[in-house]
C-alpha cells in the first residue's frame, strides 16, 4: 500500500517546490469575466456563483498543476454556497486529482466514534449506499483535524489512511493571533499545551511513518510562529507539517524555513489569497490575465522558499 | 433581537422537556420499507440513500415536535452521502423549522478569520450570491464549534448570534472515554485544561447572557462526565450545556443532574440512537411503527430526565 506521506515527500521533491496551493475561493475572488459568464449562463444565483468558483478553481489548476504538487480546498467556502457549493467542492478535487495533484481537504473536522468515522468515510473513504455499493464522495487525499477529542476522533482517519494510503493534518500550532489562548497555556510540567498536543500526535501517527521517515500523521504548524515551529520540528522529527499562514496572514520564506528539516523535506507551505488574487496585486494586469499572474507568483513563491530552505 | 438562549430556556418549560433528538441517520437506523420506497422511486443509489434518510428525519420530527424542543442533525451524517446528502440536511432543517423545533447544527466548526466567517455565514447567516442578493444556506439557530484556535474562531459566530438571535455551543468536556487525554491535562495553576477552556467560553459569552441569566454562547458537557460537570456547572453559572451521551454511550438521568441549576433550567440533553432506533429495542415492534416507539421513548426519556432534575 502506497504511504500518503512518501507520495508528499516524493512530489514535492520532484517539483522542487514545497508549495500547496489554498483554494479559497470567495466570489470578491473571482474575476469579473468568470460571474460575468456564469450569471449569464445559470438563472439561479446559488449555482452561478459556485459555477463561477468552479471554473476559477479549474483556471487555476491548469495554470499551477505541473509546479505545485497539491492543492487544499478550505470546506467553509464551498458550503457557503450550500449545495451547489458542495457540487463544486466535489468536482474541485476531482479535477485537481485528474491533473495529479494531490488533495489535502480542510475540513478541521473533529468528532467521536461513529461520528467520525462517517466524516473518515465522507472525506476519505468509501460510503456504503441502499444498494450495497460503495461509493467515494469527497474523495480526497488527505484532512485536517482537530486533536481536542483525543484518540477516539482521530482513530477512524487512521484506519483508512492505512487501508487507503490516506493522510491527515491535525492541528497543533494555528497561525492565527488568538491560538496562543488555549495552544499556549503551560502545563503542570513544564510543557505548553500544543507541545503536548504535539506528542500525543506523533504517537498517533507512529505506525503510518514512511519509507522517507515522515508519517501520514501530519501537524498543522502555522508559518506565524517561527520560534514554536523549530521547537516543534525538533520535538516531532517523524511528523510532516502543513504549514499555513505564507503570504497575507504575514509569514514569509524566513519564518517557515524552521520547519523543514535539514534536507529541506518535512513541509508544505499554503498560500491561498496570494496565488489566487495574484491577478489583482498589480492594477497593470488584465484579470483575464489571471492564470499568468498566479503561476508567475507561484513561481516566484517556489523560489522564495527554495532559496530560503537549501 | 430575541436571544437564542432565551428561547432555548422558554421552549424547554413550555414542553417541560430538556431533550434534544440528534439526527445522526446512518441508513442502518432507517426502517426497510423506507429504503425500499425510496430505492424503488430513485434510481441513483446516493439519491435513493439520501431521500430514504430525510423521509425518516420528516417522520421522526413528525413524531416529536409537540413534545422535543429541539433537534440536533450531526454533519457528518449528511456530508457522508455527498451532495444529495447535504440537500438532505438542508431540507431536513427547513422542516424542523417549519414545525417549530429549534435546530442545532452539529458541525464542530473551527477555523479562523475569514474562514470562521464563512462557516458562520453558511450555517448561521446569509450568503451574498453573485446576483447582491443574500440567501440563508443551512439557517441553523445555533451551532456546535470548537475553541482550540482561541476567540478568532468564535468571534464571527457571536457576530451574527449578536445580529440574528442566533447561538453556539463550545466543546469544553466531550463524551467519549479518550476526551481525558488533552481535555484532562494539567495546567501550571493547578485548572485542569477544560477547565480553562470553561472560563474563556464564558468570557466569550459575556455579552450574549440573556433575560433567563443564560447565554447565546453555551458549552458542549458530556453526560459521561457527572465529576465534571457538576464542577462546570458552579464555574460557569451563565452558561447553557448542550449535552450529549445519555443513553447507548452510557450517561442516565442521575449523571446528567448535575448539568442542570436548582431551577431545572441551563441545560438539554442529546439523544440520537435511543430516540431514533427506538422501534428496534423490542422485537415486538413493527418497524412500520417506528414513529410510534420513537415517541414513546421521547416521552420515557421525559419523564426520567424530570424525575432525576425536579
């Protein structure tokens, strides 16, 4: 069975770029030709704009698929646009996967039992329908999770990984200002709770470690907390770090580089608003020319964080 | 504005009933001559599933409407059948709605800035479609979260419980026996971390205390956890629990007690699978008289949990 976190490390290594791209897609996003083309096509208004977000989403896969080796969808965006919001999330990935990118979906999803294993089966796996078939419904490669519930949530994930050479990212550092609320309250022993948590994690994903020495039990690390991520990264050598907070939330290619390790592997750095709205960094360019501008910014990004790791 | 918490607390003693039905319908729970049904008039296995799934949330809610206050459809449930079961859930809470039954929505959303928005958006509010118009996607009332990632995950939720009347419930101590494993550690102070976790939801809170002393902003406290609770219940007096685990996950009437205040008030607890397999507990029952057992046991579960609070 194929280890979700060698096929990471091995693409990334082939493309040279430890890049995942976040597909994000809120319609101030979009550019304007995109709805302009899609209100004109669909009478409803919750399937033009998810329309819209899908064929935005697709642009921006043929313009990236042969440099970035994966992209994350964010679930929230496409919820909001209801079901036919889903629709889009779902053919998203499916044309993220047909382009060989692989998918890590951002669910932060957290539950107990049979709960969580419906959310493994949704996400990961495979659902049993009236007929007796079964059917993959989201179909992705990886999630990320919230560790909060302990090993009862996370087990679930861990059994398909397993069965399916699925992965998964659980929280452990946010990148957001207020993460230090609950990630950094100090322990009776000394250790604050996401070093905590961080352990619990590496545990969990002892028996889903790789050929290339990382498990398919991820961390997300956020790019915001340089001195956290080296202690992390020294605290959980085994464990590959998703890493969000590149770009508009205000890391850069400095702050990430403590979580690679010394070969330069064990990360994947997500940019979302900057590859996406790549287009509208520069009033020069025509947002017909959108595709250019993100993979010129993906290119550049790629560079930022090659130069910055080796 | 009304104040969810309000309408929480009048609605449970109107119906002298502090039971909220989750709707976590995998298609086991669902009798066969509604599958069957459903199977026979879809051709598509995954619309077949969904349709059978939403004709046994109508029934149950039918069963129950006069005397539940609530119920409490959990995501995954839905998610794990795709796009059509998304439309399930959609339809399933516009009919709860229709009936009078506040809806929560068992999400467990955590995310941060504009992420936290638009599950907020999505589940609580209003979407703006590529036409300027808003549409309500889920219109939930309120929603489960949780607060690993600080105030920047809860702030947009209390935005629009502020705005629309609505209201969340943050997971401070869950069910399931690996809850002890992050939840119970430690800290420097000598508080335990759901403790902490306790105090910030109540500060979060603070502003959205209604005119019965609860707030819009609740806790999730497991029923497995008597010791506990009764210890949250005293630190955290303004804060409504939303509890799950009575029944098949082992919590009875005498552990739940100590969720509630002197006055009965501040507290609903969870059932799913007692309430909706509950024509499957006697051998007796025809499954055609599902709607039948299950109220039945609403009324059972009733008169137990008032014996055990009054």
């Amino acid at each position: 069975m194929k280890n979700f976190a060698d096929q990471l490390v091995e693409k990334i290594r082939i493309m040279k770029n430890p890049t995942v791209m976040g597909l994000d897609p809120v319609l101030d996003y979009v550019p304007d030709h995109i709805i302009a083309e899609s209100t004109q096509r669909y009478a409803d208004p919750s399937k033009a704009s998810s329309q819209a977000i899908l064929e935005f989403n697709k642009a921006l896969i043929d313009a990236t698929s042969d440099i970035i080796p994966a992209v994350k969808p964010q679930f929230a965006y496409y919820e909001m646009y209801g079901v036919n919001g889903i629709k889009a999330l779902v053919e998203t990935i499916d044309y993220a996967k047909s382009k060989g990118m692989l998918v890590i979906a951002d669910a932060k999803r957290n539950d107990i039992g049979s709960t969580a294993q419906a959310y493994a089966t949704s996400i990961l796996g495979k659902t049993t329908l009236s007929d007796g078939q079964q059917k993959e419904m989201f179909g992705a490669d990886a999630v990320t999770l919230n560790g909060y519930l302990g090993i009862d949530g996370i087990e679930p994930f861990i059994s398909l990984a397993k069965s399916f050479g699925k992965g998964m990212f659980i929280l452990v550092h946010t990148s957001n200002p207020s993460s230090v609320q609950i990630q950094e309250l100090e322990l009776k022993d000394g250790r604050l709770l996401y070093e905590a948590v961080a352990e619990q994690v590496t545990d969990w994903g002892s028996t889903l470690v790789g050929k290339h020495g990382y498990s398919s039990v991820g961390a997300v690390v956020g790019a915001t907390w340089p001195e956290q991520a080296k202690k992390l990264r020294e605290i959980m050598p085994n464990t590959f770090f998703l890493v969000p907070g590149y770009g508009a939330q205000g890391g850069d290619a400095q702050t990430v580089k403590s979580c690679f390790d010394k070969n330069g592997d064990g990360a994947i750095v997500n940019a979302s608003r900057s590859l996406m709205c790549a287009y509208k960094k520069n009033n020069s360019v025509d947002p017909k020319d959108f595709m250019m501008a993100t993979r010129e910014e993906a290119i550049r990004m790629r560079e930022d964080l090659n130069n910055a790791i080796f």
